[in-house]
C-alpha cells in the first residue's frame, strides 16, 4: 500500500464512529475535574446485590445464567429494595465469570455466549428511577488468576502486547456508558491490582513488564454518555491508594462496621462511600442448597454506624445476599427496615439530589 492509500485508508477508518469514539475517549484531560457528589452525599444507605453467573438458588440445581436473567422478577426486587428503605442499588454487572446481564455486542465480539438477549440492567434503572432510587454498577475486568481462563486469552490478557486488552476493556465501559446513559448513576470498578502491581494487593498473573495500564484513558470512556457518572477503582478492604487521581469516590470496601466516616471526603479528596457484606461474609451465595446466614451484626451496631456516617454526609452500603431467583435474604432485608425506620424517627431521611 503506498503512502496516499494508506492516509486514506486511515482518514476513512477514523470516520467510522466506533473506532472515532474510541480513539476520543482515549484523550484524557490534562487536569481532571471530580464529578459532583452531592446527590451520593445525600443518600443515607444502600444494597450492594453480587447476583453473578455463579449464584446460586436456595433449592435444587441452578439455571444457566441465560435462564436465569430471563426468570428475574424485576418488580419484586426493586419492592423489597424498597421496603428495606434503601436509597440506591449497587448491583454487580460482572465479576469473577465475564458473564452479563445484558445484551453487549462488544463481549460478544471477543466471546460469544457471555451476553444475554434481557436487558437487566436498563430493567432495574428504570424500576429504580420510577422509585426515586438510583443504579449503581459494580464491574470486573475477570482476569484475576484464571478464575475465567477462557475470557482471559481472549480479552488480551495475556497477549505480549497488551494494548489490545486495554482497547477491549475500554470498548466494553465505553459501549455501556453510551447505552445507558445517566442511567448508570456511578462505576464501581474492582480488580485493578490484576491489571497494575503498584497497588498495596499485586495479584497480576501475566507479564506487565514496560505496560501501564491507562486509567486515565479508561476513565474518559467510562463516562461516555453521561460525564457526571461518577467513577471509582477498589485498591483493596480499607485502602485509599489512587491508581489515578481520576476517580471521584472512594470504593470504600469493608469487612466490618469498626471504621465509620470521619469527614465526607477523604485525606485523597475522594468523597466517602462504604461497602461490606452484611449477611454472607463471601460475597456471592455459591453454596447450593443452602440458606444464606443471618445479619452478622445487630440492629443496634447497624444503627450506630450508618448514623456516624451519615453525620458527615457519608453513604453506606450493604451487600445483601440473594439467591439466583432473585429473592434477597429476608432476614437481611428486615433488618434495614428497622434501620430505615430508626433514622426517620431521629430525622435522618433526606431528599435526593438528582445527578442528571
């Protein structure tokens, strides 16, 4: 190819709006900008739900995940999200298994079979919103020590040259970003000390050697279709370590109720956010035939925690265990009734500050 056909060849390639957005959203700005917080700020409390393709029902053998997406009863969820007076749902798109709840045709490009045709993302946004709620999504690159081989070698993850990973990692936050718009209210990105070693935790497992990965750049493409969506990257249980000043809340993971908020934001700028399992200490409920277990904590320590946090403007979420079907765990769910009533009663219900 000589010189002319191949500037034209590039000119028409870089019309083509996929790859043009794609190449935008690799520009970050030079300074960042945090996006506003306030609404966030101003919720009390919410329901992390890790419902994965490897949770389980409470009997019997579990559906395909396919199947198991199309059973979801939408409406009686959000109820009891509801009845359990939560201001948000931080709800888990992928994780271990890069398996989604959604069509996306980018994963389907790198891997069939790991989409569904039920939109349950934009299904549970648009009951939240009908509540005043607002929807949170927790995401996972999956290439965390062969936990899902086949999406690894796919994805990039261990290619010599990983800038092909990071250009798939990018399109499939850009295409969501765009689809959903503000309906995705915040990012909840886990698993960066998979893809970086600077971290406190390393848990890289291939060859990073002379690659960084572009937070900076994955940023940008995870606010496409909406910029005020807010961002964060999990460095690990109680760590603030920045793999970039490119976020705007903390992750904020915990594994108990010893270290409420102090201020709203912390000492890296970062708005304050919480999250800890509230029942079931492993996150998803992979046991078959089994009953998640009962609050780890009562109702008066429940209590006092969300109150000190709230004091300082600091929202804090609790992962509810569910089964496949859906159903959380009532016991669970009963006991942040009480909470929501606790707080009324002290006036600590709040009006919400719509992002957009």
């Amino acid at each position: 190819m000589d010189r002319r056909k191949f500037i034209t060849t590039l000119a028409t390639c870089a019309a083509c709006t996929p790859l043009r957005r794609l190449l935008g959203a690799q520009q970050p700005p030079r300074n960042y900008q945090r996006a506003n917080t306030d609404w966030l700020a101003n919720c009390r409390y919410g329901i992390g739900a890790h419902w994965t393709a490897q949770t389980v029902g409470r009997h019997g053998a579990a559906l395909p995940f396919q199947k198991a997406v199309d059973a979801f009863d939408v409406k009686r969820f959000v109820d009891r999200l509801t009845y359990a007076g939560a201001d948000y749902l931080l709800f888990t798109s992928a994780h271990a298994l890069q398996m989604l709840p959604a069509p996306h045709p980018v994963i389907d490009k790198i891997l069939p079979g790991r989409t569904c045709k039920r939109d349950l993302l934009a299904e549970l946004a648009d009951a939240l919103a009908a509540k005043g709620k607002y929807l949170l999504i927790y995401y996972n690159h999956s290439c965390n020590r062969a936990q899902d081989r086949p999406w690894e070698q796919a994805v990039g993850y261990h290619d010599r040259d990983k800038n092909r990973l990071a250009r798939n990692l990018l399109e499939i936050v850009g295409w969501m970003g765009e689809r959903y718009g503000n309906k995705i209210k915040a990012w909840w990105f886990d698993s960066p000390y998979s893809l970086d070693p600077r971290g406190p935790h390393n848990s890289v497992s291939t060859d990073m050697t002379g690659f960084q990965f572009p937070w900076e750049r994955f940023t940008v493409a995870a606010k496409r279709g909406f910029p005020g969506r807010l961002v964060t990257y999990n460095p690990g249980i109680a760590y603030t370590f920045l793999y970039t000043s490119h976020q705007d809340y903390w992750s904020g993971e915990l594994v108990n109720l010893k270290t409420p908020a102090k201020a709203r934001y912390l000492k890296n700028g970062l708005q304050w956010f919480g999250w800890t399992c509230l029942d079931e200490r492993g996150w998803v409920h992979r046991r078959a035939n089994s009953e998640i277990p009962k609050p780890l904590y009562s109702d008066k320590e429940v209590i006092a925690y969300v109150r000190e946090c709230n004091s300082h403007q600091a929202p804090m979420t609790f992962n509810v265990g569910i089964y496949q079907d859906g159903q959380m765990a009532p016991a669970s769910v009963e006991q942040l009734q009480r909470l929501a009533m606790a707080l009324e009663k002290k006036g600590a219900m709040k009006t919400p500050v719509h992002p957009g």
